[in-house]
C-alpha cells in the first residue's frame, strides 16, 4: 500500500489515542479557567470590602498634614 503525503491514514487505536490527549488538554484547561474565575471573583469582593472600608475611615477622619514634620 503506497501513501501519498496528503493523505492521512490513521487507525483507530491512533485516533483514540489522540481524542485522549485532546480531552486530558481540554480538562486541564478548564480546571485552570474555573480557578481563574473563583479568584477573580474573590478579588473582586475583597476590592469592594476594602473600597467600603476605605471610605468609612475617610469620613470619619478628617485630612491631616504629615508634611509639616517633614525636611525635604
């Protein structure tokens, strides 16, 4: 059996065994995508807690001058 070079045989023990890397990759990488979202979504609610905190402090706290101690 002669095989032209553009042609692609494969058998199916090949096509199994390349289905299988395709799935174990896809896997993996939407292991890593779902972590990625989780986080994003911690980091946004921690930015918020700390935004909220943030200007709690500022209007209870008038600004203060820490330059004056200061020799630039």
């Amino acid at each position: 059996m002669t095989t032209n070079s553009l042609t692609l045989n494969f058998s199916a023990m090949e096509l199994s065994n390349i289905v299988t890397v395709l799935i174990i990759t896809v896997f993996v990488f939407l292991v890593l995508l779902i972590l990625g979202v989780r986080k994003s979504y911690k980091l946004k609610a921690e930015n918020e807690r700390l935004s909220k905190e943030n200007t709690d402090k500022d209007e209870d706290k008038a600004y203060e001058d820490f330059t004056e101690g200061h020799l630039y």
